[in-house]
C-alpha cells in the first residue's frame, strides 16, 4: 500500500464496464447520480474520479453499500454533454484502489481510498506463464473473428505482466464478476493465471461452435448448391423458351411451408413440387401435379370447428325446425347425451330410414346447427364403383379424390357433419363394392387413417359425425347394417301435414315467391284437398311443390291485378293445381262375398289394399294377379294351403281341390306390392268365396299367418291405421303381437279406432265373416243355404 487520499472523491457507479489502470476508454452517462459524480470531478483541479463496479447491474440507483469496494482511481480527460443532458466522457485508469471511507450527500456518493500496488515475483514461473499466456491469447486471436490479428503484435511488446494481464482481459468477453475478480487480484502470477483459464475455456467453446458451424455450414453449401443448380436451371429454360412456371413453383413452396399442415403432409407435397420443378411449364402432367398439391393445401388437416353438445339446445333446435317425430328426436337426443358425457369415440354411426320427404336431412341440418358443426351431403344413390369412394389413382385421367374426401373439403373442417344419403342404394359391380369401401369410412376403428387413394395421405375422420340415410332396410348390405343405429322415420299423418303445411311450407313459399300473406290465404281444407287428392306420399316434398304451384300461379295474378286477393279451399284449387291426380278408391260400403280390406304400408305411406278372391270350376290352381311381390304370393299359397287343411272346419268338401280354381287379385294392379301383412285378408277373401259368407265392409284388417292358422305381428300400424281412417274404416283387426304399439299411437288414432285383437284365424272368422242368410248376389236376390249352393257347386 502506498498514498491514501486525504479528501473525499467522487464515486462513478459503473453497471458493465471496467477500466483498467493505464488504459482509456469513453463511457456514457445519463443517470443523475452519475451526472452528478462527474460535475463534481470536474469542478476539482485534478478531475479525479473513483470507478467502482455495482453488486447489482440492474440496479438504478445504487447505494454505496451496493458497490464493491476495490476499484479504479482514474481521471476525467474530456467529456462531451449532449441534449438530452447525457454525458459521454473519456476517463483514464490510474491505479488500483481500495475504499476506505465513504458517505452520500445529496445523491453524490464520495469516498477516501488507498491506492493498491501490484505485487510481482521475477523468476521462471512467472517467464513460462506470460509466455503461455501470450500463446493462448495468440490461438484465441487466430480462432475468434472479433479481434483483428494486428492486436497481437502490440500486446506481445508489453513487457510488464501485470499490464499485459489487464491488456488480455480487455480483450476476452466476461462477465462482471470475473471482470472484478481481475481487478482485485494484486498477484501479478495468479492474475495471470486466472487469464489462462479464462483462454481455455474460450478457446474449448470457440472449438465446440466451430463443430456446430461445419455442421450448419454443410447444410448451407447443400441448399446453395441447390439454389445455384436452380438458377442454372432456370436459365436454361429461358434460353428455350420454356420458362413460365418459376414464379407458380416459389409461391407454391411459399404456401407449402405457411400452412398448417402435419410435417408428413408437407414433406409428400414437397416431393411433388420437386418433381414439378423439373416438368416443362406446358405438359399436362404438370397441371395435374399442381392441381394435386392444391387439393391436398386446401383440405382442413388441422382446421375444426368448436362443438356445443348442450342438450337442451339440440332440443330446442329440433323442435323450432320439425313438427311431430317425438320418438326421433328422443332417440337423437338420446345419442347426443351418451356423446357428450362418454370421451370415447362412439362405436355407432346414426341411420335416418324412413320414406322420401319425411326431413331425415332436414333433422340431420339441425343436429349440425345444434353441435355448431359444418355440414356436407354425399349422395350415394348409384354409386357402383368403389373409386367413387376412395378416390381415382393419380395414374388415370381425369383422377379426383372420393367423396368423402370432396365433401371433408367442402365442409372446410375437419369434424363436420357429413350426411351420406340414400345409403342403401350402393351397387356393386365390377368396378368394385362401395359398401366395402364405406365400412372402412363407418368403422371407428379403421377412419382415424383412411387413405384416399388421389390423395395418398392418411387422413383422420375419427372427428367426422357421419349420419346416413336410407329408404328401405331390406336392402343395407349387412356388414353395413351392424355398424349403424337405425332410426325408423315413419309417414306423417294427414293432421301432421296439415300442421307442417301452415307453419313451415306455406310462410316459406309466400317468402320465396314474394307473396303477401294478406293477399293469398290457403285454407285448411285447401291444404287436406292437395294431401288427399293431389300428392300420394308419407313426407310433404310434393305438398310444398303444390303449395309454390299455387304460389306462382297467384304472382301472375298479382302481378296483372296489384288488387287481387284471393282464398283457396277445397272448392277452387282445381283452378290452381288441375284435375285431381290420385283419386283414392273408397272402401265397399256394403258387405260382399270374396273381398277383403286389407292394409298395406308402402314407401308413400298406408294404403287400403282391396283383396278379391273368386272361384270357379277347375283342377285347384291358384292364380294371382295384382303385382304380387314374392313374399305376398307365398302368403297366398299359404292361406290357400290353410283353408284346403281346414275343410271340415269350413264345412267345404273333401275333395276341393279336385273341383274349383282359385283366382287371387288384388286392385290397383299397376303398383306393386309385396309383404306377408296381407296374409288373414287373403285367407278371408277365399273363405268368403268358397263359403259364400260376405265379409264385412266396415272393418280393415292386417297380419301374417301361417299354415296352422295362427296370426303373426306385422310393421307399419301407425301408417296402415292413417289409410284405414281416411276411408272410414273404424274397426282394425291386428294380431295380438302388435297390442304392445298401440299405446305409441298418436291419441287421435286411438280415440277413433276400435282394435279387434286376434291370435289366430278362428277369431278373424269368427268375426268379421257374416252369416249366410244375410249375403246378396250381384242382382240383389237373396242366396240358399249354404250346404244348397255347395251342393250345386258340387255337381259341375
């Protein structure tokens, strides 16, 4: 230790700069208790100025407890005020020194110190520690690009090492602490011996990024000599007049790498945008690789939409868009609860079966609303070829994705609604099954990665609720038919369509054709006219047809007469819609011998079904003409079987068959029918005919029977109860299996029908077979008895 200051100098708090002894270096001030310390140091004759290093960098105003206490004694050379009343001031090292009193006034912090001496040992150590300090120093010169090569040559004439120490460490990149630790160590040899380690461990990362960097380097010259290739590339095909298509190939590498899109997706478009790199601008496989890489972008790959399963919501958005299907919208809301509260994916795919028109996809367009989903429709009706599927491969022209794909696309979400309609209609051929492409599509466990073959790609349709729909169960192929839940859509009844027709169809057309309500009223009566006599069908698609019919006919009234107002009901809408179209055949209102009413359930919904049965001299043949399907006419050959068995419970002779021919018709024998329902109305009419005993003409009837005459349950009792009231039949014989769907009638068919409930043909007979006495011929003459009629037969 040598002189200690008598006065108080000003402290300069530095945050990240060390000035060592014998050096300058400039700093910038702008913190007013910096300002401060050199405005003081000015105003002394010597300019003199402590530089003391704070604990905390981020300290703003530092405390003198918050700096170190050894430092650097140094003076003020030149300053340079800006201003913005910052200060730039060019300070000068002097000399180590240590704190030994020190206070704060006013925001200047001063102190009295005592300067440090370096303590230096002459020998050979310290010889081979300057020489191996110079040395790394030298390596580390040549390896880093931040000091230039000519530093060394003034550094190495340095002949103090305490010096030359402070010189090296100017130079490397540390922190603070090793910084101060430097300043501190009075030891010329182990200072340099800290500025050894401090050069081995910069030259050890110098090395490792110097590994990192061959390695980037590599990549580097890979993708230049890409990009030169490229370039040559591209020259060349303007030298040939080829270019075009540069520009096309950067935007689409440009989109490529933008989208959001899983990393395989990218590295396969990647491949065809190479190979189309390498294409003429003008071949058509060219258009072709770019008409594929735009499909594949412009799918949602990660794009979906946020669900709501609310339930209540899906209620009350079932119930704004449909009247009545009380038992289809349990079932849906059914479904959704079991979706929102199991996380499993649902094993089961919903199926709408149903007639044409009766809202299976306008019900599946509000489950997409209700589920804030996008919705996407896929008609299948046709489909005879398994491409049409899964999609052309890009071998062949013309090649496109299949239509699931297409309609993922359109939906623009990965999770949307996608309604595949008219399921059931899928044909196989030689072309392949598309019922066993869709199995794959259906299946849970196999559409997570379903691969389409134009795309290629496998794409995730778990996400996907699919919702089919379908006319007729019977022909679901079957694998198909197990993994979906079938929904039955029945026919609406004549009030349900009067309702439907005057709280959707009516408001909507009159907002289509810009009609005035208070222009045009369409009566009730209006509307039962068109249900009745005008349309033939379980849904109300042609009831709407009609009611726009009438709405466009009535514009062009308006239109000539901006006065016309105009009523319709069931005396005038003939004026509006023509002659009748369907004209239903009323049932008998008298009692006749060999005709039955039965009922039968078509795709348009129940129709009355007139069974005449008559006989005549022959050998036991039975003909059937009416369009029966195969079901039916087996039906006939069982009821014909059955009363043959029963002769003697009929009282017909023995040897029946030996004497009459059996003529089956059933009316309106362009439409075909099938079906084992009709089976006691056929067994009734020929009983009827061989007996003479008149069936009776208030009464319908419906059931399966079999050769011991018991009577089997039928389908479709809501739809075949709608037809029999709708020709005044109140009473319905059912078969006893079907007493348990009674109470799921609507009240109105319960109130107005009288069920007749049988188990076996006994009873049919029994009941609604009259006596003999009572019947009447064609001519209106009372008929013998019985056994005289028979004995007359008997004798041709």
């Amino acid at each position: 230790m040598s002189k200690i200051s008598n006065y108080f100098t000003p402290v300069l708090p530095m945050k990240d700069i060390i000035i060592y002894p014998e050096m300058v270096a400039p700093i910038f001030v702008n913190r007013p208790q910096s300002t401060i310390a050199i405005d003081n140091a000015l105003s002394t004759e010597d300019h003199e100025v402590i530089v003391l290093c704070q604990k905390d960098p981020l300290a703003e105003n530092p405390s003198y407890s918050d700096l170190y206490q050894i430092g650097i004694s140094g003076k003020i050379v030149q300053i340079l005020k800006f201003p913005d009343g910052s200060i730039k001031a060019l300070i000068e090292g002097i000399s180590r020194c240590k704190v030994l009193e020190i206070k704060q006034d006013d925001g200047l912090i001063s102190a009295k110190y005592v300067v440090l001496k370096d303590i230096h040992i002459e020998g050979p150590d310290m010889k081979a520690i300057v020489k191996l300090s110079l040395d790394k120093f030298l390596q580390y010169i040549q390896k880093s690009t931040k000091i230039s090569s000519e530093n060394f040559i003034s550094v190495s004439e340095i002949q103090e090492p305490g010096k030359l120490a402070d010189i090296i460490a100017t130079y490397l990149s540390i922190d603070m602490h090793e910084k101060q630790q430097i300043i501190e160590t009075l030891n010329i040899y182990d200072r340099l011996e800290i500025i050894n380690k401090i050069l081995s461990r910069e030259l050890e990362l110098i090395g490792i990024e110097e590994s990192i960097q061959d390695k980037i380097k590599f990549s580097l010259g890979k993708t230049q000599k890409e990009f030169l290739l490229r370039e040559k590339l591209r020259a060349i095909k303007e030298e040939l007049g080829t270019e075009g298509g540069g520009d096309e190939v950067e935007e689409l590498r440009e989109s490529i790498e933008k989208a959001k899109v899983p990393k395989r997706v990218k590295v396969q478009l990647n491949k065809e945008l190479n190979k189309l790199e390498k294409m003429s601008f003008y071949t058509a496989e060219t258009s072709m690789v770019r008409t594929y890489i735009d499909t594949v972008l412009n799918l949602p790959w990660c794009k979906k939409t946020n669900d709501i399963l609310d339930i209540q919501r899906a209620r009350t958005i079932l119930d704004e868009d449909h009247y009545g299907l009380e038992d289809v919208k349990e079932r849906i809301l059914e479904f959704l609860a079991v979706k929102q509260l199991s996380k499993e994916q649902q094993a089961t795919i919903i199926c709408f079966l149903g007639p044409p028109g009766v809202g299976k996809t306008s019900v599946a367009r509000s489950i997409a609303r209700s589920l804030n989903k996008n919705m996407s429709q896929v008609s299948l009706g046709g489909i005879n070829d398994e491409s049409e599927i899964r999609g052309h491969r890009r071998t062949y022209v013309g090649a496109m994705p299949g239509k699931i794909i297409r309609a993922i696309q359109d939906a623009d979400s990965r999770n949307p609604v996608i309604v595949l309609d008219e399921i059931e209609k899928m044909l196989p051929s030689h072309m392949g099954d598309p019922t066993a492409a869709m199995l794959e599509v259906l299946d849970p466990t196999q559409n997570s990665h379903f691969t389409d073959h134009y795309i290629d790609i496998p794409f995730d349709l778990s996400d996907v609720f699919f919702i089919a729909t379908g006319n007729n169960v019977e022909q679901l192929y079957q694998p198909l038919k197990d993994r979906l839940e079938i929904i039955y859509f029945p026919g609406y009844t004549e009030e349900e369509k009067l309702h439907i027709a005057s709280k959707f169809l009516i408001p909507r057309q009159f907002k289509v054709n810009g009609i005035d309500p208070e222009k045009l009223d369409i009566k009730p009566s209006g509307i039962k006219e068109i249900i009745n006599n005008y349309t033939r069908e379980s849904g109300v698609r042609n009831l709407e047809r009609n009611i726009a019919k009438i709405c466009r006919k009535f514009a062009v009234e308006l239109v000539n007469n901006p006065e016309t107002k105009v009523c319709i009901d069931s005396k005038n809408i003939s004026n509006y819609l023509g002659v009748p179209k369907f004209i239903r055949e009323q049932a008998l209102k008298e009692p006749q011998v060999g005709i039955a009413h039965g009922l039968a359930w078509t795709e348009f919904g129940g129709e009355i079904l007139e069974i005449e049965a008559s006989i005549m001299p022959g050998k036991g043949h039975l003909n059937l003409t009416g369009r029966l399907g195969e079901v039916m006419q087996e039906s006939a050959k069982t009821a014909f079987s059955y009363t043959r068995s029963n002769y003697e419970k009929l009282d017909l002779p023995s040897n029946i068959q030996e004497l009459y021919d059996v003529h089956i018709h059933a009316a309106d024998g362009a439409t075909p029918k099938d079906g084992p329902s009709a089976g006691i109305a056929l067994t009734l009419a020929i009983i009827s005919a061989l007996t003479h005993r008149p069936i009776r003409s208030d009464i319908a009837m419906t059931g399966e029977i079999t050769l011991r005459g018991r009577v089997l349950p039928i389908g479709g009792l809501k739809e075949k109860c709608i037809a029999a009231l709708r020709n005044d039949l109140k009473t319905i014989i059912i078969p006893k299996g079907n007493e348990k769907d009674i109470p799921d009638l609507p009240d109105y068919i319960r109130d107005k029908i009288d069920f007749k409930i049988v188990n076996n043909l006994d009873e049919v007979i029994d009941f609604a077979l009259l006596p003999i006495e009572v019947s009447t011929n064609h001519n209106g003459a009372k008929k013998g008895k019985q056994k005289i009629i028979l004995h007359k037969v008997n004798k041709f």
